[in-house]
C-alpha cells in the first residue's frame, strides 16, 4: 500500500485539524483522487492508498482572502520521511500559478506588471521559506507564500477572464450562451416573474416524479404545465430536468415497494422518462436527463450499473422523440467523491466511457455546487476550476454547468434534509454577499469559456422544496438576495 506522511504545524487544532480527514491523494492523467485512507495522528497526517507511486496530496485548508478551500502540492514521491505539510502546498500552488501564466501568456495572455510581480514576490516568499528551514521562521513564510499565490492566482484569473471576453465581444457584441435558473413549483408572484426574465434568458424545470405522482396512477401535472406555459408565454428558453436525479431524489415514495432490482427498476425509469417527454413534445426541446450519473448510491452503485443506466435513459428519451437536443448530468466533476468510496473511473473517465458507448448527446451538464455536503464539492478557488473545465472540454461536446453556492449555513426547512452546508467555505464564509462574490467570480469564469453553451444557478426561490440548502436567489421569506442582482448584471452585459 502507498503511504505518505505530512508533518503538521505544531498549534494546528480544531476545526482546521478535524477538516483534515478529507485530505486524499491525487494522481492519474486527469490529476483526480484516489481513494485514500486518513490518519491524523499526534502532529501528523498519514495518507494511504492501494497503489504504490507518485501523486500529490489534496488537503482543506484556510487561506487567508481565499476562504478554507482545497489546496494541491506538486507530485511527490512515497518515502517514510515525513514531508511538511505548508511547505509542499506552497511548493504546489506557486507552481500552479506559474504554470498556468505561462501557458496563459504563449496563448496570448497580456500579463501586467503588477501580475508578474505578484507570482514572482510569491515564488521569493517560498524561496524564503526553503532556506529558512529549520529557523521557525519558515513556517509562517510558507504560510505566507500560499496566501500570496492564491492571491496572484486570483489576479491572474481575472485577467484571463477580462481578456477573453473582450475577444469574445468584439466577434460578438451579445454571447448567446443559455443563461437560467432552476425552478421548482412554489409560491409565485408577479414582482419574481419580472426579476426573472430580467434576469436570465432560460428556466430549467425539474421535473419530479414524486410530486407529478406521489401515488401510483395518481398523476397530477397542473403545477408543472402553470410553471411551462408562464415560461412559455414569457418567451423564455425552457430546459426540461433534470428527471431523474442518482441520488434518488424526487424519486416517488411507492417506486420502493415495487421489485427494485436494476433491471426492474430501469424499465419504471424510462417509462416516466417517456411520460414526461411525450407529454411536453413540441413546447420542450431541450433536455438534462440526469443529474449525478456518475454519483454512487441510491440507484445504483459499480460504475458499470451507472453507465448502463444512464445509457437506457438517454436511449428512452430517443425514442420518445429522436430530435431532442438531451444532456446528461456529472456531480463533482472534480471527483470529491473518490477519496472515500470504491470506483474504477473518476468523472471525466465516466463522460469519456459514455461517449465512446456511441452516446448521441448535445452536451454534458457539470454540478459545480461548493460549500454543500455530500453533494456538492468542497470549496476551490477560481484556477482550479478553470483547469477543470479545460480538462472536460477535451471530450469535445459541449459543456453546461449548474452553478450554486449557500448564503447560510443553518437548517433550510425546504431543502433536501440528507444535505449540509459546510464544506470548506469561499473567502470568508455562508453569507448573502458573498454568495453574491461567488456568483459574481465563477458565472463571469463560467463565461467567457467559448465551450459552455448554458449555465443555471441551482435554484430560484428557498421558500418552495428544492435540494441544495440556501442556495436560492430569493430566500425563505421571498425577498431577493444580493446575488440575483450580480448575475443580472451579468445577463445586461454580456449576454443577448
């Protein structure tokens, strides 16, 4: 078994400490977890993993003006000597920063002064740090020059943003990318009619099957064809689904008291898959057949049973109508998930395996939801995610991403009870504004990436039943929080 041992700050403790445990190894061509075993023990933290050979360590860690956020060291080689745990992850975010300019910058990036003086003053602070070594002092130097490279990393995103989209508006002046947001049926009134056509060009409508049938042969569509025909009549785009969720979500209660085998339960998928689209042929074209493919649990759990599913899916919704323009969902494209359960394929090997399974699909849809747990994806900053969408856009479809983050971390009454938020935090925490920050960062990212064709915030309105907790661009009282407002603002200038 691959070991490697990190060497911890001598006054780490509490939360930081106990955040630890989703620390995990990370290695492959497309540079995902493994899964890895954690061991904090005394002053140090031991990973193992089944295999023997190079990797990086992937741990939690606060950053100041960056949030508590994952951070990567550089590939390392197993050894019984401990490695110290500041030092390698600034010895890996330096480099991330620096190569990433430089591959910016032959690609046409013009870097300012002040950029290229802010990653040379973080490589001379961890320069620093190195031969300060064994003096105290090193370790505050370390921790320094992580701040500064998340900073110079931020500086640098921002630049690449700000450039690309420039280009992109002089080819054209209004992009025509599909900008939405989910919406579940629920309390509605005009004032949020207006705010969201300002808004958004889109709606993306779930489509549940408990609430369409909570009772076998009781079908009930009237919430859902008032949610369609207002989207209709109010020339909004309209995406249907997701329909059938992985983590059996919005799956009706009496579906477990049938023969659930996968074979059984596959034949009562695509039959409601069938039901819906037929239902709605002519008014929706456009559809997210799953969301969480690749997502272990509740329907099914070896990646083959995954794949095999989700392919009857797709194939159903074909033939209810061979036209449809239909994705197909991934949640923690950067594959969280595979630092604790057992899986033969990340989740860019799974989009790969699908679409070599001769798959006709208009685009693949990535659940980049930070900040909830076990859902969604510990926090990361801009340039990781970055370099994961350029990983996804090497499958050559193109890519639509659903995007969300809390503006609270109490109970939410309305969301999905089996959720949490708090996992990992953007820069300084769950509040209305920097929910706003965060919408603001990651829908201006999402973009000016010419291959993301759609992107849909969460969730609209916390006061109906919806699945992540806070997430909702209205909250429980209906009243609109200050990030409805930011990617408004997004709509008006960039987007047609």
């Amino acid at each position: 078994m691959g070991t490697m041992i990190f060497q911890l700050p001598p006054d780490l403790a509490g939360p930081a400490r106990e955040e630890l445990d989703r620390a995990c190894i990370l290695g492959g061509q497309d540079n995902m977890p493994y899964q890895t075993q954690v061991f904090v023990e005394d002053d140090q933290i031991i990973l193992h993993r089944s295999i023997q050979e190079s990797g990086a360590v992937l741990a939690p860690w606060n950053v100041a003006g960056a949030g508590k956020v994952m951070v990567g060291s550089g590939s390392l080689m197993e050894r019984l000597t401990p490695y110290h745990l500041v030092m390698e992850l600034a010895r890996g975010k330096v480099n991330q920063v620096r190569n990433q300019m430089s591959d910016w910058v032959m690609g046409g990036l013009l870097a300012s002064d002040p950029l290229k003086q802010g990653v040379s003053q973080a490589a001379r602070t961890f320069t620093h740090a190195i031969s300060a070594f064994p003096d105290e002092s090193w370790l505050q130097l370390a921790q320094t020059a992580v701040e500064q490279s998340f900073e110079a990393g931020d500086t640098l995103v921002h630049a690449y943003i700000d450039q690309v989209l420039h280009i992109r508006h002089q080819r054209q002046a209004k992009l025509e990318t599909a900008f939405g947001c989910r919406v579940y049926p629920g309390p509605w009134v005009s004032a949020q009619e207006k705010a969201l056509t300002a808004s958004f060009n889109t709606i993306a409508i779930p489509l549940s099957w408990a609430m369409i049938e909570p009772r076998e042969n009781d079908v009930d569509w009237q919430p859902f064809d008032d949610l369609i025909n207002w989207a209709t009549t109010s020339n909004m785009n309209i995406v249907g689904g997701p329909l059938i969720d992985f983590s059996g979500r919005g799956l009706p209660d009496w579906l477990w008291e049938k023969d659930t085998d996968l074979l059984s339960l596959c034949g009562y998928l695509t039959d409601f898959v069938g039901m819906v689209i037929q239902r709605y042929h002519g008014i929706i074209r456009t559809w997210q057949i799953t969301a969480g493919s690749n997502w272990a649990g509740v329907l099914a759990l070896a990646d083959e049973e995954l794949l095999w599913l989700t392919v009857r899916l797709v194939e159903a919704a074909r033939k209810a109508d061979p036209d449809l323009e239909l994705t197909i969902g991934l949640a923690q494209p950067m594959g969280d998930y595979l630092a604790r359960q057992d899986h033969n394929q990340s989740p860019f090997a799974f989009a790969d395996s699908l679409l070599r399974s001769g798959l006709r699909l208009a685009g693949l849809e990535l659940e980049f939801v930070m900040g909830i747990h076990p859902r969604g994806s510990y926090c990361r900053d801009l340039l990781d995610v970055s370099r994961v969408l350029d990983l996804y856009a090497l499958l050559g479809l193109p890519l639509h991403l659903t995007l969300g983050y809390p503006a609270n971390n109490s109970i939410d009454p309305h969301g999905d009870p089996d959720l949490r938020v708090g996992s990992g935090h953007w820069r300084d925490g769950f509040q209305p504004h920097t929910q706003a920050d965060w919408a603001r960062e990651f829908g201006r990212l999402a973009l000016c990436k010419p291959y993301v064709r759609g992107v849909n915030w969460v969730n609209w309105n916390d006061n109906a039943s919806h699945q992540f907790p806070h997430c909702g661009l209205l909250d429980d009282t209906g009243n609109p929080r200050p990030a409805l407002a930011e990617l408004r603002k997004l709509r008006e200038e960039h987007l047609k």
